[in-house]
C-alpha cells in the first residue's frame, strides 16, 4: 500500500516510524514532515492546509490510504475532501472533529449525555462573563472555544486575574476567532491522564495510558506548551478507574457523537483528570496526542495499517489492541525561549547514535535540513527522545541517558519529566 501522512512533527514522526514496520507499507508519504520523517519517508512540500494540493497528490500517486493527524485540518474538514475525491482518508469528518474544534460543542455534549465533566458555562460576550464571574469561586478556568494550539486554557486563581483572561481571551483576541465563544468551568483538582482510543464510528479501542508535562519549566511551572514530556503507562490509571471510565466516559462518548448523526471515526484523545470524585474528562481531542504517541506508539504490538483500516471500514470489533509489558518515556528538546521566542536554525549533532539503539527513539518535532544538508532546528519543539524499559524507572533512566547523545544550541528540557513515577 501506498500511504500519505499529513503533518510535520514528532507525532507524525512516530506515526510514520510505526506505519514502516507494516509489512503492507510499500511507500509512505508525508507532507510536510520533516528532516526526521525524511529517513522514512518522501517529505512533499505541500502544507496540512492545502487541501486541494493534498488531494491532488494522493490521486496522482494512487495513494490507498491518507491519515490526517493535526487538528486544524481536520477541524477544517480534511478528511471530507478525500472522501468527496473518493480516496480513503483516516481521522473524523468536519462534523465529528468539533469534538475538539470547540470546546462549548463537547462541553454540552458531555452534560447531555451524563458524562462526567467540570461545571460550566458559555459566554459569547464578556460583559456576560465579567457579571458571571463577580460570584463565580475561586480558582476557575477560561477557555478559548476554538483551536489555540493547546494554550487557550487560563486558569485563574483570583477575580482580577480571571477578568484581566476574559479580556485576553474575548476583547484582546489573544487567540483570534477562537475566543469569540469562552466556557468559563470548575477548577477540578487531581492527577491527569491522557488515554488515546481508536474508534470505527461504533466500537472503541482504548490504548494503553500516559500522562504529559504541559506547563515548560520543571515543577509545573512557567507557560503551557504543546507538551515537554510523557510517560506510559501511567501508574494512577488503575484498573479501578478503567472500568469507570469504560462505563461512564468512553464508549457513551462514542454513543453521543452517533446519535448525534456525528459519527466519529479516528482517535477520540480523553484528557481525563482523576478527583477525588471519580475521574472528569477535562477536554477531547480529536486526533493522537504529541508527545503521547511518542511513547504509546513504541508500546503497540499491532500493525498500525490493520487498525487504521478497520476504523474506516466499521470492523474494530474484530480488532483487539496490544501492548508490550513494558514503559516508555519521551522528554522533549525544545528551543530556549519556547513557546514564546526562540531561535531556530542550529546545526543538531549526534542524532547518528540512535541508529540500531534498540528501545531509543528520536522522533523529530521540528527539523529540516538547511542548504547544505546538515540538520537543523526549525521549531519550539525540536527533538523527542523517547526511550522504554521493563519499568517506568527504567524507561525514564535511559530517556534522560539518551538526551545527552544530541546536542543544538539553545538546547533546554525538563528535567523532571516522569518525577509522578516516585509518588506511584
Ligand atoms: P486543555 O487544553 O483543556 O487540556 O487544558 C489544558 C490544561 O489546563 C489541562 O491539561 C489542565 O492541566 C488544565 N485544566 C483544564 N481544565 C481544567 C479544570 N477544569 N480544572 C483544572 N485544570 C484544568
Ligand atoms: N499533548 C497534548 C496534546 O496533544 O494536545
């Protein structure tokens, strides 16, 4: 089979590293990747935007199968126009890809069908907001509705700081469109927990755990990022709070979207916080989580080809997940200054040394090749290195072993991605 990827990070790095152990994978395609994906597969510079460029391609070299895997496209509707151009295209529609491309859609979804979330409220004016939050208890949190890259979340610890978020969010237009719409919710307390599935528009599959560092500095501090590090599985997702979710959160997720006449066919992401309570779902998303899949994916015993097929063709039930019995962890490499400024651009060196290192991955979130073929860094998020073990211990020792095989300038981490394994 011939295979396009749409997209150009350390996700798509890791979807393309997975799909090429298929023994159906003839050639894989990315557009656009980047100098990492390009050891994998043949990087085409058109953009995840260009939608008539994308199918265009895919037709004229008989693509059998495109996977779409940020979310802008495929809130914008990417998977629709393969499908209008008849080529099978993996990933929700426009109409099931609102799970995440707005916040206010999941929210009343969830309240409508029971499923356990924070309290909250819509506002498409500040005013409105501003009145709300004079009684509303502190801490809360904005949220943009739309697509922010992740950071359209502010949560807020007093009065003054929640009206100075609404005015960033709503009047400043800090995120533009997104914040046109906000929910303002319930401050939920405990740990998170990322749980990736795959869902045929019936039958869900739940992936094996894991949990990110969003915020950029050690310690959860400093700004929210598109995520610095993760591990899996996570030792707080028990059995306990998988049947819970099972029954409560997963598939009546999945049920909602149908009935909806919103059938979701892709990865349904759960942002899943664990409160004293019981878990809530803290967000969806409607595609594979970066850097989740850094680790979850080097975990999957399955051909990838296999469950990206059945949930296009509605046969996941004939489908049951594996995972190895082992952990993985990914630490970022970043740019210094990110995800405000930061420079790109340096030369990386040492990435020769993951090569046959068995259980150490470098998966390219932002990389190219400059004008003389070396690599270089072209992004907040450069590099993750992912490594796994018999144990989250383990895994963790050699993640942050194998981060000193490759060096850029302007280099910066966490240094404490994992530390939650020593409170398990
Ligand atoms: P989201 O983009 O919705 O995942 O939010 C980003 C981050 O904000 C989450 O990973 C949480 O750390 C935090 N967050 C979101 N909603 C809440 C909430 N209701 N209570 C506490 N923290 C939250
Ligand atoms: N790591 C969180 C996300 O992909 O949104």
């Amino acid at each position: 089979m011939k295979l396009l990827i749409v997209g150009g990070g350390g996700r798509e790095h890791a979807i393309a590293w997975k799909l090429a152990q298929s023994p159906k994978a003839e050639k894989i395609y990315c557009a656009p990747g980047n100098a990492g994906i390009a050891e994998i597969a043949e990087c085409v510079d058109i953009g995840v935007m260009e939608f008539d460029r994308l199918v265009a391609f895919a037709k004229e070299h008989a693509i059998d199968l495109t996977v779409v895997a940020p979310d802008d496209p495929l809130a914008a509707g990417a998977v629709d126009a393969f499908e209008a151009a008849g080529l099978r295209a993996f990933g929700p529609r426009k109409n099931a890809a609102i799970l995440e491309g707005s916040k206010a859609f999941s929210k009343d979804l969830m309240k409508k069908y029971g499923i356990p979330t924070a309290a909250y409220e819509t506002f498409d004016s500040a005013e409105a907001a501003l009145v709300y939050l004079e009684t509303a208890p502190m801490p809360i949190v904005l949220k943009a509705d739309g697509l922010a890259l992740g950071k359209g979340v502010l949560i807020c610890n007093t009065l003054e700081e929640a009206k100075a978020g609404v005015k960033t969010l709503m009047l400043d237009k800090q995120f533009g469109a997104a914040g046109n719409r906000i929910v303002i919710e319930e401050f939920l307390t405990g740990r998170e927990v990322s749980v990736l599935s795959f869902v045929d528009g019936k039958t869900i599959r739940i992936m094996t755990s894991a949990q990110d560092h969003k915020r950029a500095k050690d310690g959860d501090q400093g700004l929210n990022t598109g995520g610095m590090g993760t591990f899996s599985p996570s030792p707080f997702y028990t059995e306990e709070v998988d049947a819970f979710c099972r029954e409560h959160i997963y598939q009546p997720t999945v049920d909602a979207m149908r009935a909806e006449g919103r059938e979701f066919r892709g990865v349904i992401f759960f942002g899943l916080i664990l409160t004293k309570d019981g878990p809530r779902v803290l967000e969806y998303n409607a595609r594979f989580g970066d850097p989740e899949t850094q680790v979850v994916l080097p975990r999957m015993k399955n051909d990838l080809v296999d469950v990206f097929e059945a949930c296009i063709d509605g046969t996941l039930d004939q489908i049951e997940l594996e995972f190895e019995d082992n952990a993985a962890v990914c630490v970022v490499l970043a740019s210094g200054g990110y995800p405000e400024h930061y420079e790109k651009g340096f030369r990386i060196s040492g990435l020769e040394k993951f090569r046959g290192a068995d259980g150490y991955y470098v998966f390219h979130a932002g990389s190219k090749f400059d004008a003389d073929g070396n690599i270089v860094t072209n992004g907040g998020r450069v590099l993750g290195v992912t490594a796994t073990g018999p144990d989250l211990k383990t895994a963790r020792a050699n993640a942050y072993a194998a981060t000193e095989w490759v060096t850029f300038q302007n280099q910066y981490m966490r240094h404490d991605i994992g530390k939650a394994i020593d409170e398990a």
